[in-house]
C-alpha cells in the first residue's frame, strides 16, 4: 500500500509526462536547460579603511572612495567604510572588517601594512589589499594579501618637468607631508623632471613633518608655501594630503602656482592649479574588487606605473590655458621614453 506522499509523487509524475507529451517528443540532442540562478545569493562585501583624513580630503582617500562607489555602481557589490583616528584604531577597524562577512579588506595608505600583515595572519580565509604597501628589504606580503603600489616617482617627474617649463623665475618648490619614503619617491621624481629640462633651476623643499599629522595640517601646508614663494619660486608642487590645501590657499593669495596630487585638485584653487599628479587609487581599488568578484584575485605585489595608466597628470579644458602648446609637446616626448624604458625615474 503506497502512503499519501508516494500517491502525491506518482500524480505529480504522471502529470508532468503528460504535459511533455503534448508539447511533443523533443529532440535527444537539446540542451539541458541551465539550472535556476539562485536569487538570495550574496553579492560580494567589502570593508575598507580609510587613511589619516578620511573622506572629503580632495586627494587620497577620495580616490579610494570613487574605486568603491564605481564597483558599487558596476559590479553590485556591498561595502562598510570606516574613518579611524591614528594609532591603534588603524588595527581595531582593520580586526573589526575582517570579523564580518566581508569577503576583501582593504586598508588604504603605508600605514596599514604592519596592521594588514598581522591581520592577515590571523584570517587566512579572507582575503585582504592594502594601498602603498611598504615593502621593505626582502619582504614579501602574505599569501592572502595584495600589496598595491604605484610608481609616483613617474608621474611626478612630468609635473616637474611641467613646473620648470613654464616657471618664469627658473625656481619651483615642493611641500611633502610627512618625511618618509614614500614622499620621497614624489620629491624625487619631481626634481629628476625639474633638471631634465632645466639642469640650471633650483627645487626648494620643505616638509611638514614626521608624523602623520604633517598630512592634515593646511595651515603649516601655507606657511611653507608663501615660505618658498618668498624665496622666488613661482610653481609649488605638494604631496602632503590636505596639508596640501593651505598651499593651494598660498597660491591664490600670492598669485602663483600650485601642483595637486592623487586627484584632480584644480577646484582648490582655479586659475592657479597648473595640474594635479594623479595617482590612481580609485583604479586599483576597482580592479581588485573586480578580481575578487571574477575569482582571479592574486595577492602578492601589483605596481601601477605611467605605461599602465597608474599615475598621469591632469591636462584637461579647465587647465590647459596655463600649458602653452609647445611645453605640452616636450612633456609628452618625455612621458614616451618612459614609457619606453629610454628614461630611468629615480625614486629617491
């Protein structure tokens, strides 16, 4: 005796039989139908922590930001930001993503790859990208971690050589935020560029500091600027944050020129932004998210240099009354043989 369920079944079977017999034997050969999609799967999540000043710094973290709102945007993914203070908090927001269901971390800025290396450790599950990864003498990220790195010393040297050609006093300055490496890499890209067409000019340098309060001080940012302008320079350059924007606060006051960088900064100070040494944050951001999603995420070291679209200046309609045509042209032949490999930017 067949119970109700088994009569249910056979009911259903005969029923469904009948249904493929009216619409006709169908061919042996057709496809299998795909199987249904699975409507409650997750899209993917991601955590990020942000670098000393957060959104809204019109430089850094604002490229990171515009990486995640394009993979949100494009690629349907979810993602929890947070803004830390320094210190310790860098660690605990890291710690905090990594506990939860986001399946990529990321720490934007050198200052979390010591965090980022231990965090890492701790979640091997999970997978973790951290922006400006310090890579010291024979270090090598862990087997879950993709240490992003930029060659800013490329992009800097077209700014410097940009500075130099339209300088009428044949001085041009920088202002570095904190006195590191890595914003070594930017001083020494940009007078590489400087002496490349003008071996007789003169770089005058100044840092903030050697904390990482140098990166969100706009009043020192000023008081050295209008401190290098006094000296004659006519064109600033600025790796410093928002340090940066008391330079550009110098500038309009003084009448000169300011270089921005990581982003496009030329609404800081219209008429008087020359350009911006844009760092590609935003793309390095996206394309590891994409990688995550794609499942062809790599950890270990990815480098984005002039050739692959990594760093650039800006030379748009808003700038390029204040680059005259012919200095254009000798910024571009530059960039070519950089790209070539025929001219070898230092990085310190």
């Amino acid at each position: 005796m067949r119970c109700p369920a088994t009569r249910l079944a056979l009911v259903a079977f005969i029923a469904f039989a009948s249904l493929a017999s009216c619409k006709g034997g169908g061919d042996p050969g057709a496809a299998t139908p795909s199987p249904a999609v699975d409507a409650t799967a997750k899209p993917l999540s991601v955590g990020l922590v942000f670098d000393i000043g957060g959104r809204g710094d019109n430089s850094f973290n604002d490229s990171a930001a515009r990486g995640i709102e394009k993979a949100k945007a494009e690629l349907g993914i979810t993602a929890e930001e947070l803004e830390p203070g320094d210190g310790a908090d860098r660690e605990s927001a890291l710690r905090q993503l990594a506990a939860k269901e986001h399946g990529l971390v990321f720490g934007i800025g050198f200052l979390f790859t010591d965090d980022v290396d231990a965090i890492a450790k701790d979640f091997p599950a999970k997978t973790f990208a951290c922006v400006d990864y310090t890579l010291g003498a024979g270090k090598t990220p862990p087997a879950n971690v993709a240490a992003l790195t930029f060659k800013e010393e490329e992009g800097s040297f077209l700014v410097g050589a940009l500075a130099a050609l339209v300088s009428k006093t044949d001085k041009v300055g920088f202002v570095g935020g904190m006195e590191i490496p890595l914003i070594k890499k930017f001083e020494a890209g940009f007078r590489a560029g400087v002496k490349a067409v003008k071996p007789e000019a003169t770089v005058i340098v100044k840092y903030a500091g050697v904390t990482g309060e140098a990166f969100k001080n706009p009043a020192k940012g000023k008081e050295l600027a209008i401190a290098i302008y006094a000296q004659g320079a006519d064109v600033i350059f600025h790796a410093s944050g928002a340090t940066g924007q008391g330079v550009f606060g110098a500038a309009q006051e003084q009448k000169k020129l300011a270089i921005g960088v990581d982003s496009d900064q030329y609404h800081l100070a219209p008429g008087h932004v020359l350009t911006s040494m844009v760092k590609r944050v935003d793309v390095a951001v996206f394309e590891t998210i994409k990688a995550k999603k794609a499942g062809t995420f790599q950890p270990g070291v990815r480098t984005f240099d002039l050739a692959s679209g990594g760093v650039d200046y800006v030379y748009d309609d808003r700038n390029k009354a204040l680059i005259p045509d012919d200095v254009r042209a000798k910024v571009e032949a530059l960039r070519a043989k950089i790209v070539k490999g025929e001219i070898q930017v230092p990085s310190e």
